[in-house]
C-alpha cells in the first residue's frame, strides 16, 4: 500500500497535527487582517454614532438576514460533510461538502443583488454617488460596509473554490478515510469565513 | 555526500525543498537587497555633504530615503536571520530531516522574490515618495507610484506569514528524541518567538497597506479628514504592525547572541530559562507598544500614558537578556573569535541604543526628539547595530557550517573594526543632530549642521568599506578557504554534531540527544546526535 | 444522540439565534441594542468554535493559537478605540480659530 505520509513526518498522525496546528495558526493570520477592519469599523462608529445609524437604517437588513441563515445552514453542510468523512462514507461527504459550496454559491449572489440595489441608489463607496447629496448619511458607513463585505466575499470564493477542489479529491479517493484531516481544514476554514460573518451581519446591518 | 554536492543543477536549486538550499537562497537575496538598500544610504549621505542641492533634487532625495526604508526594512531586515539562518538550522538543531512543510516552504521563497521584483518595479516606475510608513492622507494623493509599491510589500507580507506558520509548526511537531522544550537551542526559541509575531502582526500591516492602496487608487477617503476619515487610525494599525516588526529584526539577532556566547565562552549561558521568557515576553508585549510612535500625532493623553508605560516594560525584558548574556561569560573560557566581537558589538550598541528607546518613549522627551535626526540615530542603532551586527555574528559563526569552508580571521577582526568605526561614526553625529533640532527626511539644512553631518557620511563610509571587506572574505574563503572541520568551534549545540556541511538528510540517522546544546562541563565526546 | 444529528441540532440553533437577533433589530432597544447584538453574536460564534471546529478538542497548541488571535484583536480595538473615545476635541478647529481671530 502506498504511504500515506511525507517522508519527513515520523507518522500519519504527526503529520495531520501538523497540517491542523498550521491551519490554525493561518486563522488567527486571518482574523488579524479583518482585526484592522473592525477596528476601523468600532472606531469609525465612535466617532460618528449617528451618520452610521442612519446608513444602517438603510441598509439591506432582510438581504443581509437571509445570506446570515444562508452562511449558517452552510456551515451546518460542511460539519456534516466532516462527520460522514469520519464514518467513512464519501460518497455523502461528496454530496455535503459539493452542497456547502453551493449554499456559498448563493450567498454570493444574494450579495451581488444587495450591491446592485445600493448602486443603482447611487451609493458608492468613498461618498461618491448621487445619494450622498441628499442623504446626511455618513460616508466612511458605506465605504466600510462596501470594503468589509466585499474582503468577506472574496474569502467566500476562495472558500468556495477549496470546497469544490476537496470535494473532487474526496470523489478521486485522493482523500480517504485514514487521511480525513485534510477535508477538515478546508472546512475549518470555511468555518472561519462564517465566523466573520456572524460579527460582521450585526454591526453592519442591525445595531 | 552533503547537501551542496548532492545535485549540481540549477533547476535542482531553483526548485529544491531542501531547507537548507531553500536558507542559502534566500541567502542570496537578502544580500542583494541589502546592498541595494546600502547603496540608497550611501546616496542619502553623500546628498547632505552640502546643505541645498548635492547631487539630486529634492523630489528625487523623497524618494531615495523612502526606498531605503522599504528596501532595507521589508526586503533585508525582516527576512535577514530567520530566512537564512532560521530555515537552514532551525530543523537542523532540533534534530528534524526538513520543515514541516518543505513545498510552502519553497513557495514562500518565491512569493519573496515575487514581491521584491514588483517593489523594485514600482521603483522603476517612478519611486515612492512617501516615506516607507505611507502615512496618510500624502499617501493618498502622492504622485508617486504607491500603488504597486504597496502591492510589492502585501506579496512580500505573504511570503512572511507562510514562513512563520511553517517554523511554529515545525517546532511544534518535528523534534527529535532528547529535544524537550527547555532542550531547545536558544536560537530555536528566538526564531520561534519571531514567528508567533511574524503572523499574527503581518496581516494587519497587508490590510493597512492595501487600505492606502485603496485610498490611492480609488479616492475612497478611509483616512481622509475631510470626508469623516481619521489619519491617525492609519497610524494605529501600520505600527501595530511596524512596532513589533522590530521584534520581528532584533529577535532573532539576540538568538544569534545567544548561541554565540555560550560557544565561545565555552560555558552554558548564566539562566537558560531567563533568556526563554525574556524571548517570549519581548513577542507579546512588543505588542502593546505601537503608540509611542504617535505621542504628538493627536493621539489622545490617556493613549500615550498608557502606551509610554507599557513602552517601557519592553525594557525590562531586554534588560534581563543583557545581563543574563554579561554574567554567562563569568568562568567561562573566552575565545576571542570574529562571531564574538559581533557579539559584543552588538551588545554596545543595543545597550546604547536601548537606552535611547526609553529616552523617546518618554513623552515629554519625546515631544523634543520626534520626527528628528534623534529618532533616526536611535533606531538605526536597534535596527542596524541589533540586527546586522547579529546577522554578520551569525554569518561568520556558521559559514563553515554552510559551507564547509573557514574564513579569513584576520579580515574578519578588520572588518569588525571597521563597521564598529563606521557605524559609530555615522550614527552617533545623527544624534548630535538631532538633539540640536535637524528634523529628519529634510531634503535642505542650516549651514551649522554641516560638519555634524559631514561626519555621519563619512563613517557611512568607512560601515561601507567594512561591509565590502567582509564580502570579499567569505567570497575569498568559498573559493579557496580551508576546509572546515565538522565543529571548528567546539560547540555543544546540536547542529554542530553533524557534518559540516550536513548531509541532505541532516543527520545520516534520526538522531536522539543525549545531552542539553549547553553542556560544557561534559566532555565533548559525550555529547553526539 | 448520533453525532450527526446533533450537527442539526446546533444548525438549528444558529439560526434560531440569528431569528432573534433579527427580530430584536425591530424592537427598539435603545443603548442596548449593540450590546444585545453583539452577545448573541458571541453565543453563535461560541457554538461554530466549539460544535463545529471542535477547538475544545484540538491540541492545546491550537488553542493557545487561537486564544492569541483573540487576545491581539482585542488588544488592536481597545487601544485604538481608547484613543479616539478620549481624544479631546481639538482646541482650534477653523471656526472657533476664525472667532478668535
């Protein structure tokens, strides 16, 4: 039988420790580069509570909401896809993990729809756009909203993009039950861009 | 068979996931960069051997200095040891066959050399005149090409994180039988420190520089007064980053210290586990020092009280490294090599430069020094007589085991001379300045700053020479220096009890160690892989 | 409980908190809305790490990662935020310098 691990690793299990301790401590890489937004967001509102309540009463709450349950169902697909991983049957991981990329599939879309609405309004990021004329909305809301959610997106795809990759290796027995780990860290990635999202949504859409 | 006589084919290198030709790689590199950003310097000093005009204009002189931060800062310091040294020992002496994962590791050089290619490009399109902090909002509407600038350093910022990443895990997971935690050579600790900072703080510098990007390109106003932005925001998280990018320098330099003092005092250092927390809490309060670069940006009082008291702590730690470093050398069997002039250069001059630290966290001194030749005096003396004086200590101390060659030791004990000459002599004018009210990154001074200054680009030119000198040694000892022995220095330390150099393998057998890197009242005999 | 069933079971937890975070966003709970939001957020995200990414079951390696990642955002925003909510205002704004002079 053909070895499972890299030669330079004692064994299976040292090197999936490996691989997870790794994917860890890229999350923590990755929820320092949204700190700097969150930042920015906390201290922007301090700054001007009331220009960001108004942009927030406008924004599109019921958009958001749904992409929120979207994101969470998705999460749910992607633990389920782990599980049957576990009790080695691929086949239903294939299909979870394939589910999971479309839940994200439709999340982006939704958003695209949500951008669409705003633009056609004439809200632009950085206070350009026709809104700003008449709106005593506070610019730096909307750019910040545009910034946070699109850099969210963009680890939506590339989320995306990881999920559909694994679930064809899984599909090609590239991945199989002893080396399970490696649908986890694709999917504990996943977890981290939905973990974003649940701060992200309240801040920028309800309170 | 070592590890350089393996496979002689370019491709073998380009494409090696040795860590060991992945370190000399980037040997290379940083070297380059180096001299690059030397070259930048030297530029800067001869243009203020006159007050107004020397040899370029003004627009030009904006951009040479700011190319001389980025280059140097980004392109050669925070590289320089852990890239080299760190990927060429670390799993060397904690006994590993390779990193944990050799392939990223190989990426990561190439994102490296990706990001300094386009960084160098956007100084061909036009230079960057901002300064390497891209404060804001002048970094939103420089003429200049921030942009790719900025770019260049988020792909660099990449190369850093997946390094990290890669160290932590290999420590976490790779060490051989007899490597416990409180086995671990101190230069391991060093590296390890280092990149726990590497990744957790780089991402926030990548988003900050992107937002000035952003800013620049599409006029988003995320820092901009008049549309509701606040620049000092800006600040907050470039130093959050750029404070503890210093650790991110001067780390791995003090672990460089740390196991060239042992060697060559042939003693096992005064505290192991002092220089262990030390290490460690450096990384972590480093973190929450940023605000003693704003004490007059409009930051609030009650910010920069707190952040000049916890500025201050970083002392503490540092000072319980210099004196555990001191007292190691009692009893011990001093051997006056090259590695340890370094050493004891390096110790000079981050004492001294240390002690300017405390002086500009203080705020009401601070108010006087900020944005003067003061502050650049004083972390040129951190930055450069911390980390290059460890570089160059590291450099001499494990070339013969890099290489398998000895280097000259007289032209090494010159060369000494000549960067502490040089060095003092262009930095030490440099606070003389600036205490009498030069400010820094002025194209034109008074006529009464002259001889001051005419001294600083004079021992710019003497730090030169020596650097040129040392060169030529390790270029004359490759081509035909003698032929090392396995351990030229007698040292316990783990990497030194396999050939020199190693095998691509590191050790011919998976090692177990039978004895601490630091027993030196063990016979060396005892002491085997 | 088969393991797979309670998966569900938190799913369907999460998207009960975020029902309730949403409909308490058309109450109007005054100063209190941020801080209830942000609580229920916390109460999600506390069921994603630890049902989910199983962190209680990782090694204590990761752990401590992802505690430092926490810590550090955390010691980002408080620093930050400290300072523009103790800033004085500045003394000589362009309407009251144009007033003095």
């Amino acid at each position: 039988m053909r070895e499972l691990h890299a030669d330079h690793f004692e064994s299976l299990e040292v090197q999936a420790h490996a691989a997870r301790l790794g994917t860890w401590i890229f999350l923590c890489s990755e929820l320092l580069l949204f700190a700097g937004l969150f930042t920015l967001l906390a201290a922007s509102r301090a700054h001007d509570p009331r220009g960001f309540h108004e942009g927030m009463t406008h924004a599109a709450r019921t958009l958001g909401s749904i992409n929120t349950g979207v994101l969470l169902v998705s999460s749910t697909t992607a633990a389920l896809g782990v599980q049957a991983m576990r009790e080695n049957r691929p086949s239903r991981a294939f299909w979870l993990v394939l589910t999971t990329a479309t839940l994200g599939l439709v999340f982006l879309a939704i958003k695209i729809a949500e951008y669409a609405e705003h633009i056609d309004e004439g809200i632009l990021p950085g206070g350009h756009g026709a809104w700003f004329a008449s709106h005593a909305d506070a610019p730096l809301y909307w750019t910040l909203y545009y910034l946070m959610t699109g850099i969210h997106a963009i680890h939506v795809f590339v989320g995306m993009g990881l999920l559909v990759w694994t679930a064809v290796r899984v599909r090609a027995r590239l991945i199989v039950h002893e080396t399970s780990y490696k649908l986890d860290l694709v999917v504990l990635y996943w977890h981290l861009v939905d973990l974003i999202w649940i701060f992200l949504w309240p801040l920028l859409y309800l309170a | 068979m070592s590890y350089l006589t393996v496979d002689k084919t370019v491709r073998s290198w380009l494409l090696t996931t040795d860590h060991k030709r992945i370190g000399i790689l980037y040997l290379g590199a940083v070297l380059t960069m180096m001299a690059l950003g030397g070259l930048f310097a030297m530029l800067i000093r001869i243009e203020h051997l006159t007050p107004g005009p020397t040899i370029v204009s003004a627009y030009t002189y904006n951009r040479l200095f700011t190319l001389h931060g980025i280059t140097m800062v980004w392109l050669f310091m925070i590289p320089s040891i852990p890239t080299t040294f760190g990927n060429f020992l670390l799993p060397v002496m904690i006994g590993a066959k390779e990193v944990a994962f050799p392939r990223l590791n190989l990426a990561s050089f190439w994102i490296y050399v990706a990001g300094a290619l386009v960084t160098l490009g956007a100084m061909l399109a036009g230079g960057v005149d901002t300064g390497w902090t891209f404060y804001t909002p002048y970094s939103a509407s420089s003429p200049s090409a921030v942009v790719p600038t900025v770019i260049g350093i988020f792909i660099v910022g990449w190369s850093t994180i997946i390094t990290g990443i890669n160290f932590i895990v290999t420590v976490h997971t790779m060490r051989a039988r007899g490597v416990t935690w409180m086995r671990m050579p101190l230069f391991v600790w060093a590296i390890y420190g280092t990149s726990i900072i590497q990744v957790l703080a780089t991402p926030v510098l990548g988003m900050s520089l992107l937002l000035v990007g952003v800013d620049h390109y599409l006029q988003w106003g995320l820092f901009d007064p008049a549309r509701g932005g606040d620049p000092v925001l800006y600040q907050h998280l470039f130093w959050f980053y750029s404070h503890p990018a210093v650790y991110i320098m001067i780390l791995p330099a003090m672990g460089v210290i740390s196991e060239v003092i042992p060697t060559f005092a042939h003693k096992n250092p005064y505290s192991y586990r002092a220089i262990v927390y030390s290490t460690l809490g450096i990384a972590f309060v480093g973190f929450l020092t940023w605000g003693h670069h704003m004490f007059v940006a409009g930051m609030s009082r009650f910010d920069a009280g707190a952040f000049g008291i916890l500025s201050m702590m970083v002392a503490i730690f540092s000072a319980v490294k210099v004196f555990t470093w001191s007292l190691s050398f009692k009893q011990g069997a001093i051997v006056l090599k090259t590695p340890l002039l370094y050493a004891f250069l390096f110790l000079f001059l981050f004492i001294f430069g240390g002690m300017t630290g405390v002086a500009v966290a203080t705020m009401s001194l601070d108010v006087h020094w900020h944005d003067t030749y003061f502050v650049v005096a004083h972390f040129h003396f951190i930055m450069v007589g911390g980390t290059l004086t460890g570089f160059l200590a590291g450099l001499h101390y494990w070339f013969p085991k890099m290489f398998g060659r000895m280097y000259d030791e007289t032209i090494g004990v010159i060369s000494v001379i000549l960067v502490f000459v040089g060095f003092v002599g262009t930095f030490l004018p440099q606070f003389l300045l600036g205490n009498a009210g030069m400010p820094r990154r002025y194209y034109d001074y008074a006529p009464r700053f002259q001889p001051l200054h005419v001294a600083s680009t004079i021992g710019a030119l003497v730090l030169a020479s020596g650097l040129v000198l040392t060169l030529y040694n390790f270029v004359r000892a490759l081509r035909r220096g003698e032929h090392a022995p396995d351990n030229p220095w007698q040292s316990r330390s783990y990497e030194w009890l396999t050939a020199s150099p190693p095998p691509k393998e590191n050790f011919t057998k998976s090692p177990s160690f039978s004895l601490d890197p630091y027993a030196y009242d063990q016979p060396l005999e005892n002491a085997h892989a | 409980m088969t393991p797979s069933r309670k998966i569900v079971a938190i799913g369907i937890a999460l998207v009960a908190l975020a029902a309730l975070s949403f409909t308490l966003s058309h109450v109007s709970l005054g100063v209190a809305a941020l801080p209830v939001a942000i609580l229920i957020a916390v109460g999600k995200a506390g069921l994603v790490v630890h049902f989910f990414m199983e962190l209680s079951d990782a090694r204590a390696s990761a752990i401590l990662a992802f505690i430092s990642g926490i810590l550090l955002l955390a010691i980002l925003l408080v620093l930050a935020v400290a300072d523009v909510e103790t800033r004085a205002a500045p003394p000589l704004l362009p309407a009251n310098h144009a007033h003095l002079s």
